[in-house]
C-alpha cells in the first residue's frame, strides 16, 4: 500500500520520516508508553531510528500496516503515534494503536487522530471493522477509544 497523508481537525498525519527518530526517542522515554506499548525497554536510539525508517517502511509496502507520525498541521510538531497497527485483507480488518508524546498529552490529539485513521480505514481502504485493546488498567487508552467512537 502507497503510504499517505491525512490533514484532519488540526493535525496532519504521515508517513515517518528518519528524521523523527529523535522526538520518538524522546517521546519513548516516557513511563506511560513503556508501561503500556509494545516498545522495547530500554528504549534506544536505534530502536526509534528503525522504528521510523525500517519498521514503518515496511508495514506499509507489506500492506500488514499504516503508521503514522501524528503531528501540528501548523507547526509540524511531532505530538503522537496513530495508525493501523494490524491490517487483515481477508477480513477486511484492522486493529488501531496509539500513544501520545508526554508533551502532547491532554490536548484531544490521540482522539482526534483515531478518528481520523478510522474515517481513512472506512472510506479509502474500505474495511469493514476497526477493533481496538489495551491492558486491563490502561484508563487513559480506554477513555481515547471511547471517546474516538469505540463500543
């Protein structure tokens, strides 16, 4: 799949770039998104710096992915995580994900970026069901969701 940008309630989110590394090294080092992401512990340079060249890179061109860099649309800003992070052809599903740079945090952005994916996953790649889960605990992540549309 053809990565792609989407420009939606003030946020633009795209593609990863290499130079992201750096913000998502930052943004990884905090408690919250090691605690309840999948990211490595500890986090280092090299794992952001393949996260956003390789790993993205290749969930894209293997169409098994969509993550994107959820930034400012004004200023560029990277604030979060936000994407597909399972796509399933054969049944026309996908699981979204996310996290929120400590920075970003209480601003709406993971809302209004799993909205916007959601709308995206619906109408261009025209699947037919978004599912979402977190630990049992993770409040925050919970209240996102719901607030995104999620039952």
């Amino acid at each position: 799949m053809e990565p792609v940008e989407i420009i939606e309630d003030g946020l633009l989110l795209r593609p990863w770039r290499a130079e992201d590394a750096d913000a998502v090294h930052r943004a990884c080092q905090d408690p919250d998104i090691q605690r309840w992401t999948t990211v490595p512990r500890p986090y280092l340079p090299e794992h952001a710096v393949a996260f956003v060249t390789t790993i993205s890179a290749t969930a894209w061109a293997q169409d098994t992915g969509t993550p994107f860099a959820v930034c400012d649309a004004a200023t560029g800003e990277l604030l979060a995580s936000c994407g597909l992070v399972s796509v399933d052809r054969a049944l026309d599903s996908g699981e979204v994900g996310y996290w929120t740079a400590p920075w970003a945090r209480g601003r709406g952005v993971a809302v209004r970026a799993t909205r916007a994916v959601a709308r995206w996953a619906f109408d261009a790649l025209k699947l037919r069901r978004l599912t979402w889960q977190a630990e049992i605990g993770n409040h925050a992540s919970r209240l996102v969701a719901l607030r995104a549309g999620f039952r």
